[in-house]
C-alpha cells in the first residue's frame, strides 16, 4: 500500500475539483482513493514506452462551422432553469470583494 | 392479443392495420404502470397527461396517413439523461432535480418524428455512476424478474421498464456497460454501437470519449428498428460519424453459417459464476448448430481494462460536470459567502456519494504530476486494449461472452465495496474503450429465475454482424421452446 495520498492531497483535490468535503467524507476519499489508485498501478505491469497515447479511437478532426447563430431565441426558457436571474441576466454572487 | 405482449414492431404493424391505435397502445401501458410501479421503480418522471396527449396527436397522423414508420404509436421510454424539451431531466441527482432541458437529444427527436410516443423518463445511477440504479437520489429501481435483486445499470430503469411491460422499447446509454449490463441482468436485449453512430448531442455528459446511446428492447428486432432510427451524422456532436451502413434492419437474417466466433478465454475464467457460463456456453453450442465456426482464444490485457476505464472516465467525468456551478441551471446552495464558497457548497451539497468520489479521482489523475503517471498511461493501454481486438477481429466476424460475472446481485449488496462493484463491469467495458459495439442477448436463468445474458462483440461499424448472429440465436431458441 503506498500511502501516496495525504490529507494533503485530498485537501488539494477537493480545490481543484470544487467539493467542500466533511472530515467524515474526507477519511473516506482518502481511503477509497488509495484503494482505487493501488489497484490502477497495475497499469504499471506494462511496458509502454513505445505506444502512443489514443484519445480517441478514430482519427477526429475538428469540425469547424460557420459563426451563424442556427437556433431561436430561447434565453427566456434557459434563464428559466437559473437559480438566480435578474434583468434577463444570471444572478451571481459578488466576485470581487 | 394482449397489447402488452407485443413488440414494439408487432404493436406498429398492429396500430397500421387498425387493429389498435396509438391511444390505447398509451392507455395500456401506463395502466401497467399503476399495477406494478409501486414494486419496479423504474421511472423517475412520468407524465400522464401530456403522454396521452402525445398519443392521441400520434393516432391523428396514424390516421391521415402521415405517420407510417415501424415504430409510428409506439409508446417508449428515455434514460433520464437524455434531454427531453420541456420535460425534467434529472439526471437521478438532486443536481438536476429542477431542470427542464430547452431542447431534446437528437436521438429523441429522431424517434419522435418517427411517431414514438414518450411515456417518461427511466432511473439510473446519478449521473450514469454505477452498476446497479441504487445510486439513484430518487431511490432504487427494483428487478421486475425478483424485486429483491437489483436491475443492473447504469440503464437499470431502462432495462426494467423494458421488462415489466412498462414500455414497449427504451433507450439508455452505455459508458462501460450500462446498457448491456442491466439489459442482462432484466432479460431484454441491449446495444451498445460503435463509439459515433448515435449523436451524443442532448445526452448529458458522463466520459465523452465513452458514451454512445443505445436500445433496449424486447427482441432483436425491435434493436434493429430503434438502432436504425438513431443512427445517424449530427454536425452538432463533433465525434458523429457519417455512415453509410445504418440499414440494420436488412441484417435480421437467420443465417449464421461459417460466421467465425472467437470465444476469448479470459472471459470464461476465474470469477465466472458457474450457472452462467455453462448458460453462455450452451447459446454457443446453438450458434454453432446453426453454421458458426467457433474457437477459443486468447484476447489478452483483459485485466487491465478497469483500471484504465476508471482512469479515464473519472478523469473525463470531473472535466464534465464542472459545469454543475450552480450559476445557469441546477441546484444552488441555499447559503454562502461568496462565489468559490457558493461553487463549493452547491456541488458538495448537489452530487451523490459515487459521484463525488469519482470526480475526486477524475481531479487527481489529471493533476500536476499526475497526468503522465495515470491518464496518460491509461490512454497508452487504451491503444493496446484496442489493438488486442483489432488482431482478434482480423481472425473473427464476431466475438462471444458473458455480459456480467454473474446475474443480479441482491439490492444493498454492491455500494459497501465499489472497487468490487467496479469489477463487474469486467467483461463490458473494453467494447467502450475500444469503440466498437456490443449487444446483451437473454441465454438462460440461473436457479434463483434470474435472466442470464450472452454477450456479442463486433468490430467498430459491424452491428449487422452482433444482430444477425443474436437474431439467429433469438429464433434458434424460439424454435426449440
């Protein structure tokens, strides 16, 4: 078992992935992380350093279109689903103090 | 006959011939959901109203001749993570409890111009997480086969509407099985395309690089029709691919002979339950008295699949729902000081347990220092997995399986341990990595009664291949009944 993941760690992650954890849920991250992050090492059983990475299995590219608004107007029914609208606009907390 | 027992198919032909119409189709099966709802639990929303409504605007055009197509009255249901215009979807999170999408799915708006008839919207695993529809904030959705077992998932709402009649043909969508799984675990037929054929367009986002809707449905004909009524190029989903084979139908032939199988070893090994191997192993022996040639063989890497599907679809996971903010649409945290601490709260307050810890894993392999060690690796073995079927399919038109290690489990028994639930997804979840398609045919019941499903594999842009050999399967047993 490496003990790779630190209160540290979860503390970061829970930065990075904007979740505000309790100390019971973070005991349990830490736990189900490290289980989860020692079973992926197995990954490491291969040698892979001739393969290149595969996003995508078919050769995508991009798909470019014309900059010509297609759909109707529908802000009405979209700031309908906004917790928060004022003025036709979605209402957000102070960003700047 | 009893409108119920049909097929989706048969109950069209039936509704063209005037025998039944699209109203009573429709009042048919949403009084078999008051009879068996309260058990199965299969749907997060329905509207009664507006689908009889629906149906009787359907019966008009029946009427008039505008609607001819092979599913025109035909009452469906929707994974709840397909956005239906004006009609909630949520997901199966209280993230989502609220939302009414603006538009719908393409795939849906491609069943309703063909004249099915939405009936509502079917549980799941919040946010497509998991393999049993327990993790649903709703609550679970119960087998219709044994209301003590779980129904698979992530579609498990899908697979059991399908089941207990509460439907006439579904769709889900299959990340790393959630089709095919629960379509086993309920006895219904199940496809999983290739990664392209379905516009991804209005289905919310679970791992981008691995969604793919798809069918559920009584028979493999009705997969065929539904099949060949989504299939199609959307310029508004950039992975879409143009194709020119999507006549599906046109496979439903009973012909397997010379059909090379390959029977990867590996799938029939240790932490195979015994009832349903000698289940899987007795359909191929049906295939192969009707002309298939099969073989074993070693497809390899099999062991590395779920740890490098968890790498990648937690990392894509955490990269999607990012727009779960709390600012456009969904839930919000009711108190707060300021944005990040409004961010923070909304999402830890608005997501579930599974998903919360897959986003939380997703946010680390993808971090500074990280990045190379887990997703980039994962992407490296990707391209092996995907090699390995690449030298199997240059060898075999088809390849055969179990769908799951076992049937059902028992509801409550899988969330204490996810890494063990994880580990059913064993026989699946390549197909996605890969791209390729797959399909979940019913092959049996274990002792308990529940239903048994064979799993059938085919390289990318081969679904006539899977529905040509399950439909010969499906008639094979027919017969033998």
């Amino acid at each position: 078992m490496v003990d790779r993941i630190t209160d540290e760690t979860i503390e970061y992650v829970g930065v990075l992935a904007k979740l505000e954890l309790s100390d019971d849920e973070k005991r349990q991250a830490k736990q189900d992380m490290s289980k989860m992050l020692n079973y992926i090492d197995k990954l490491n059983e291969l040698d892979t350093s001739d393969i290149e990475p595969m996003s995508h299995v078919f050769a995508l590219q991009n798909v470019f279109r014309a900059d010509v608004v297609t759909n109707g107007d529908g802000h009405r029914q979209t700031l309908e689903n906004a917790p928060g609208e004022k003025n036709n606009m979605f209402m957000v907390p102070k960003t700047f103090a | 006959m009893d409108i119920l027992s049909y097929s989706a198919v048969e109950l069209a032909a039936a509704i063209q011939s005037g025998t039944v119409t699209a109203v009573e189709a429709m009042e048919a099966v949403l009084s078999q959901i008051d009879r068996v709802e309260k058990d199965v639990h299969a749907y997060v929303t329905i509207d009664k109203t507006a689908a009889m409504k629906a149906a009787t605007v359907t019966h008009e055009k029946i009427k008039t001749g505008e609607l001819t197509g092979p599913l025109a009255g035909v009452p469906m249901a929707l994974k709840d993570n397909l956005c239906t215009s004006g009609l909630r979807t949520t997901c199966a999170s209280k993230m989502l409890e609220n939302f009414i999408p603006t538009f719908s799915a393409q795939a849906v708006l491609a069943l309703e111009k063909a004249g099915a008839v939405l009936i509502g919207k079917t549980n799941m695993d919040e946010f497509a997480m998991g393999s049993t529809t327990e993790t649903s904030v709703y609550g679970e959705t119960r087998n219709p086969h044994n209301t003590a077992h779980v129904p698979g998932g992530s579609s498990g709402g899908s697979a059991a509407a399908v089941a207990a009649q509460e439907c006439f043909f579904a769709l889900g969508s299959d990340t790393g099985g959630s089709i095919r799984q629960p379509a086993s675990f309920c006895g219904v037929v199940g496809l999983k395309p290739t990664y392209g054929t379905v516009s991804r367009y209005g289905l919310i986002a679970y791992g981008s690089s691995l969604d793919q809707i798809g069918p559920l449905t009584k028979n493999v004909t009705d997969c065929a029709t539904v099949l060949e009524l989504i299939a199609s190029y959307d310029a508004k989903d950039s992975t879409s691919i143009q194709r020119k084979d999507t006549t599906f139908t046109s496979a439903l032939i009973e012909d397997v002979k010379g059909l090379k199988i390959g029977m990867p070893r590996d799938y029939f090994g240790e932490g195979l339950d015994k009832e349903v191997k000698e289940s899987v192993l007795a359909a191929a022996k049906v295939l192969e008295k009707k002309g298939a040639i099969l073989e074993e063989f070693d497809l390899s890497l099999v062991d590395y699949a779920i740890p490098a599907y968890y790498t990648i679809a937690a990392a894509e996971a955490s990269s999607n729902l990012e727009r779960f903010d709390g600012i456009k649409y969904g839930y919000r945290t009711a108190e707060f000081e300021g944005l990040h601490n409004m961010y923070k709260k909304t999402r830890s307050e608005g997501f579930g347990p599974e998903v919360k810890r897959r986003i939380m894993l997703g946010s680390f392999v993808l971090s500074s220092g990280y990045y190379d060690a887990y997703y980039l690796k994962a992407l490296k073995v990707k391209a092996m997995i995907k090699k390995a079927f690449d030298a199997a399919f240059a060898r075999y038109d088809v390849i055969l399986s179990p769908v799951a290690p076992s049937t059902a489990p028992r509801l409550g028994e899988s969330l204490s341990d996810p890494l063990k639930m994880y580990l059913g997804d064993i026989y699946t979840i390549s197909v996605n990595l890969a791209g390729i398609c797959g399909i979940s045919v019913p092959c049996g019941r274990d002792t308990k009664g529940l239903p048994i499903g064979m799993q059938l594999i085919a390289d990318s842009f081969q679904e006539k291949k899977l529905l040509r050999a399950a439909y010969t399967y499906e008639h094979a047993q027919k017969g033998a009944e």
